[in-house]
C-alpha cells in the first residue's frame, strides 16, 4: 500500500504541473547528410534542464524560466555543439541542429571513455559526484550483451569481466554471488553493492549481504569499482558494485515497454515498464513478475518487483528526486546433496519443506543544486525496511528430514542513512583539476530472532509454535564518515589521484543468546567503538584515446560481521 499511496500523490503533483507551462525550446538534430539523430543529449549549461533527442531526432524543452542561455548538444561520435540564445516568457522558439561526426568520444559530464570488447567499458574519469581517475573499474552494459535477463543470469553476465568469480546457488536468479579478488562471492557480501549510488544491503558495516538484486531487464548498467573505491565508498575489501537503473526516458511524455518470457521448468516472466518526461517533471516505473520451478526437484520461486522514479527540477539549478523499491519473494530451497546422490541425480533433491522469503522496501530522496558553474552539491537520503525469514529441517545434508517441527528464523532489518557530496573544479597548472569530498551518516538495526520451533507442514509457514524464539538479538550500527579526494591533472596525458576518508563506527550488541533447561541465556550488552583514517594514492598515463597505464595505493579494513 506504500507503494500505491506514493504513486497516487506523485501523478497528482505530476498532473497539477503540467497544468502550468511556459516556453518552449523544440527543434530537430541531425548529422551533415540530414539523417535525424536519435539520442543525442540536450542541456541547458549551468542548470540541472536537459532533455535528449527521440526516433525523429525531434527534441522539446518546456518551462524553464526567460533569459539568455547556453545550448550544448553532446552525443559520442559527434562534436559538440553549442550556442547561445534567448527566450522571452510565453515564448516558443524553434532551433534545429545539425551535428558533425567525430571520433572522440563525448559526453554530458565526462571528457573521455574508454571502450573496451563489446558489453564492457570503463568509467570516466570524474563522473556523477566521484572521482574514477587511477582506480580499477568495469562498466556492463546490459543492452550490449547477449544474456537471459529474464533470469538474472549472472555468469551470462559477469563472465567477460576479468577478475570476476561467480557462485550460482539457485535456479531462480533472485540473489547475486559475485566477488573480485579472490574473495568469497557468498551474496555478493565482500562488495559494497548499491542502486543507483545509495545502499541495498542490510547493513554494509555489519551485515553486507545482498539479498536483492534488481531485475537486470531494468538495469540499465553495471559499475564496478575494485578495492581502491574505499576512499569514497567505505572498506569492503572487493570495492563497489552498482546498478544503475534505466532512467526516465528524456525524448518522450509517455513511453510503455512490456517484456514476457517462457521457458523450460514452468518458467514465466513478465516485465513491465512506463517513463516519460514532460516539462519539470520526468519519471519512470517498473513491474516484474516471475515464478517457475527451478531445475532442480524442489526448486520453486515466485517473485514480485516494483520500483517508481519521480524527478522534478524546482529551478535551473535544483533538481529533486524520489525513488522507492518494493520486492517480495517465495523461495523454495532444495537443500545440498552428498555426493554419492549428486552422482547418482545431481536434479534430486531431499529437502521439500524449506522455504526462504525475503520482502524488502527501499526508500531514498536525491537532490542535486549547482553553486556555481563549477561547483554542484549532491545529497541522498536512504533507509531500507526488509525481512530474511526462513523455515525448514536444518541439519547436515546427510541426514533424512524426519518430518518433525521445523526450524523457524526471522531478522527484520531497518536502516536509513544520508550522504551529501560536493564536486568543484579548479585551475592548476594550467590543467583543470577536480575536487570530490563528501560526509555520510549510516544507521542500521538488526533483530534477529533464531531457533524458533516451527509446524510440521511443508508449506511457506513462519509462524512459531510456543509463540517465541530461543534466540533473540539485537544489532545496531552507527557509522560517520568524511571522505576528500583530489585528481591532480600535469598534462593531457598524466594525472595523480591523492585522497582520505576518516571512519567512525559504534556497534551494539544485547539480547538473548539460547534458552536451556527453560532458563534464558542473557547476554552482557557489548558496545564498540573504532576510528580509523584510510589513505589513497593513484596514477593514470594516457598513451593514446583507447590506451592508459594505472596504479593505485589504498587502505581498507574488513567490518566486524554478525553474520
């Protein structure tokens, strides 16, 4: 109900605003031969307005108050254009483009990319409120390679990515194993995973396990930072993973794609999805269903995904955002086998009555405001409300499930947490150089109920059959950190990347550990406290536009796990 609550009240401040327009700037891009140009980008310079070119090449920006303006037009293979105009209120004034191809590549905030083998790029240098420069990194592009994203695939789609291990634990493609460096990929735990540049996990000092993953149909890509992303994004050890979700669509008011997929083992899916813009407002929604029965005996899952993006630009420099993510999932777990039985029929399965369920909701409001035209803050506000709920025979794979009570365990997790960040540039050296600080705030409360004595059913049933648990915890994480880093650029082909996050973190640990012979076993509440200031250091040579040398120097350390 949360999520149809928020939708109603963002279609009718959508609807009431639309009712309210200005000017407008329409006109047509093409390339030198007149062929419309598809894509290509459309900014006002110095404000947060832009809008992209559609099929026909036709662009359209509305309500953006009278003056003089700066019109940049950006698309990679093409030279940027720009030129200045202005606008009178009420006014509607027409400004058609023509774009000359070039084979450096361009884009809206980034000055060069990288491409690599088809799928997987590099990130820019600076980009999108951080700092890339001397830092190891992929980019998958989903749409560029060939992977069932019905299924979330992972080998499919992390196998072109050197360094990558992948660990498939289930047919159904709900949760992601992946890691870098040698690491465990168990949930991806190793990784600082995120959505659209804020956390997904339950708690990523205590407790990184990531249970969701979005559904790959909607990620638009995928970006990896190794370990030296500790600086900006915290210690986890294998660095940053992102996924960035498709955003609205700039070109249209109204665009509506619908994906439905079948296949062997009861499979279905159906993914569904809305995005438009129109004036000051864009947005953007999902739904996916999926169900089958796995390959394995045993192995049904049914889930549901929801996710709802509303942006607003209140002014030339103000943009505010408001995204919410809603998952819901039945699991059905068919349990190891030894390996005679593997041997024997590695699809068999003895295990019928574990279930796994994981609802999680996630909440987070964005605002980015430009200072100055080379100065622009970034703030994210974040919280995650979600259950790990699990019931079945839980002894050793070699022993038959007697079909007596089962074992029931909850955790309720429930974290917010805000970060704000601060990109200026600067010229030194006669190069420009970028600064990148930032500040966090993280707090995340894990309940943890175990060892609660379920029914003798086979169905998805958490209930508790003496109504409590024997194990009984409670988790808290406080985490504040101040992070800066500079790129230090000589020429156009070196540069130095120099930087420190200072961490604070309080962990807090009370409750009841197990229950024996009726007596509850308390536990003595535990409180910790560590600070620690991390260093970074790296380089970039740039051989040519494709070829670059890099290395890189920073600290980390592992967070105390409560897994």
């Amino acid at each position: 109900m949360r999520f149809v609550y928020s939708f109603l009240i963002c279609t009718i401040l959508f609807s009431s605003e639309v009712l309210a327009q200005k000017n407008i700037l329409r006109g047509k891009i093409s390339d030198e031969n007149g062929n419309p140009v598809q894509g290509a980008s459309i900014l006002l310079n110095g404000t947060v307005r832009g809008v992209q070119s559609d099929l026909k090449g036709n662009y359209e920006l509305k309500d953006f108050p009278s003056g003089t303006y700066e019109l940049i037009v950006s698309l990679v293979g093409f030279q940027n254009w720009s030129q200045e105009f202005s606008i009178e209120e009420g006014e509607t004034k027409e400004l058609d483009i023509s774009l000359v191809e070039d084979e450096y590549l361009l884009s809206e905030f980034s000055v060069s990319a990288s491409r690599g083998i088809r799928g997987q790029d590099r990130l820019p240098e600076v980009s999108d409120f951080r700092i890339n420069a001397g830092k190891k990194n992929e980019v998958i592009r989903i749409a560029e390679i060939d992977a069932n994203l019905a299924m979330n695939n992972s080998r499919q789609v992390f196998g072109r990515t050197p360094g990558i291990s992948i660990w498939e634990n289930d047919g159904s493609g709900i949760q992601l194993g992946v890691a870098s460096r040698g690491l465990s990929p168990n949930r991806s735990w190793e990784f600082n995973v995120r959505m659209n540049g804020y956390d997904i996990t339950p708690d990523p000092m205590g407790y990184p396990e990531a249970y969701f993953t979005p559904p790959l149909e909607v990620v638009e890509q995928i970006e990896i930072i190794r370990g030296a992303s500790s600086l900006q994004y915290g210690p986890q050890f294998g660095g940053l993973m992102n996924f960035v979700l498709r955003k609205p669509d700039k070109s249209t008011r109204f665009t509506a794609e619908s994906i439905n997929t079948v296949g062997s083992n009861g499979l279905f899916s159906s993914f569904n999805y809305i995005g438009g813009t129109e004036g000051k407002w864009n947005y953007t929604a999902y739904y996916q269903k999926r169900r089958g029965d796995g390959w394995r005996e045993n192995g049904f899952f049914n889930t549901d995904h929801a996710h709802l993006e509303v942006n607003y630009a209140a002014s030339n420099r103000l943009k505010l955002g408001y995204e919410m993510t809603y998952m819901t999932t039945e699991t059905q777990q068919p349990g190891g086998l030894p390996d005679s039985q593997f041997a024997e029929n590695s699809q068999q399965s003895t295990r019928s009555r574990n279930w796994f369920n994981t609802p999680w909701f996630i909440p987070a409001f964005s605002a980015e405001y430009l200072v100055s035209p080379n100065t622009k803050l970034s703030w994210k506000a974040f919280g995650t409300f979600a259950e790990r709920n699990s019931v079945g025979f839980m002894r050793p794979i070699n022993q038959e499930d007697d079909l007596g009570n089962r074992q029931v365990d909850r955790d309720y997790y429930t974290t917010y947490g805000s970060e704000l960040r601060l990109s200026s540039t600067y010229e030194l050296f006669g190069q420009e150089q970028t600064l990148m600080t930032g500040l966090r705030y993280f707090n995340g409360n894990i309940d943890r109920n175990q060892r609660g004595v379920g029914t003798t059913g086979s169905d998805m049933d958490f209930s508790v059959t003496d109504g409590d648990f024997s194990r009984k915890l409670d988790y808290t994480n406080r985490n504040i950190a101040a992070f800066a880093e500079n790129v230090f650029r000589f020429n156009d082909q070196f540069l130095l990347t120099a930087g420190l996050r200072v961490e604070n973190i309080r962990s807090e640990n009370q409750g009841q550990f197990n229950v024996i012979n009726g007596v509850p076993q308390i536990l003595e509440p535990i409180s910790r406290s560590r600070n620690f200031v991390l260093f970074g250091l790296g380089a970039e040579y740039h051989l040519g536009k494709s070829t670059e040398f890099y290395a890189n120097f920073s600290q980390a350390y592992r967070p105390v796990l409560i897994s």
